[in-house]
C-alpha cells in the first residue's frame, strides 16, 4: 500500500488516457443517506466533494476521460457525473471485469492507459488489470495491499481531486492549471 510518488508510479500517471473509478467510498465517503417522503417511498442521495468535481472537469479539459463503475444505482450519482463532465457512468454492476472491457472498446486504449481508484474487494479485480491501481485512505487494507498506490485523502474527502492532480502533474499540466487561475507556483 505505497504511498509516494516513485519515478515508475508517475511514468505509469503520465501514460493515463482514462480514469475510471468506483463511487460509493471514493467519489462519496461511503454513507448512504435514505430521505422518506409522505408517500413511504424513499430517496436515497449522497453527498460529494465539490473540489473532486472541478478536478475531473480539469482533466476533461485535457482529453483525459473520466468515468464510475458502480454497484449501486442512484440518481445522484449520473447527476454527479454529469456535473464533473464524465464520459462514462455504469451503475448497478458488482461485475466490473465485462463493464472495463467494454470502455477499453469505446476508448480505443489498453488497459494499460487507465487508472482505477478503488475502495473495496469488487474494486481488486479491476486494479489486476489496468495500468494504475489506487486505493484511498478509507480503502479495506487488503485492497491497499493490492493498490499499486494508496492515497493521502479519504473517499469524499478529496481523494479524487488528488489523483487528478497526480495525473495533470505527471503530465505537465499542472503549471498550467495553475496559471488558469492566476496561482504562482
């Protein structure tokens, strides 16, 4: 469960095309929220961290797509997806070998061009089979231990917004992030 950024780790960053990711513990920090109405019928919502968003929007800007794979269905998940400009959204797949497949033929790439942050065991199967595999600081320690790096930050609370930042800098974009927003490095 490594935690530094080696040479080879951000060689593999710099080689990312597609970042892909689960939601529930990454995007979100895994609490499910159940609002009842009058009806009987419930809403389930999440809450998301507004500096992971502008971060995915980032790396849209610079022809990195971005995408969840969960399996959990919620509405405000495709909303959160929409927001933060992610081309794919799959949701209610616990089986997330067929669902990578399937973007690695839309993408056109390999796997070894995506990135996938996880938080637990349906997560493992992916990391074996993409080029960067990322836990976060929440993650179950044997999906750490399979993680070829493991985040500062947990899930919902910038996890995300880390790894784009990784990706952009790995890249040498980050400078220009930077200056987008009149910051001196």
């Amino acid at each position: 469960m490594p935690n530094t950024l080696t040479e080879e780790l951000l060689a593999r960053a710099a080689g990312i095309e597609v970042l892909l990711m689960d939601v529930d513990g990454v995007l979100t920090d895994g609490r499910l929220y159940n609002i009842p109405f009058p009806d009987g019928s419930i809403l389930e919502t999440k809450a998301f961290d507004s500096q992971d968003g502008i971060a995915l929007q980032w790396l849209s800007w610079h022809g990195i797509r971005t995408g969840v794979i969960s399996g959990r269905v919620s509405p405000a998940t495709v909303e959160r997806a929409r927001q933060a400009k992610m081309k794919y959204v799959y949701q209610g797949h616990i089986e997330k070998i067929p669902i990578l497949e399937e973007i690695l033929a839309d993408a056109g790439v390999g796997a070894e061009k995506v990135a996938f942050i996880g938080d637990d065991f349906t997560d493992v199967v992916i990391f074996n089979r993409v080029g960067l595999s990322i836990a976060t600081a929440n993650a179950r320690q044997e999906v750490k231990r399979s993680a070829q790096y493991t985040t500062q930050a947990k899930g919902g609370e910038g996890a995300v917004r880390e790894v784009c930042e990784m990706l952009l800098a790995a890249k040498g974009l980050w400078p220009a992030i930077l200056k987008k927003y009149e910051i001196h490095a």
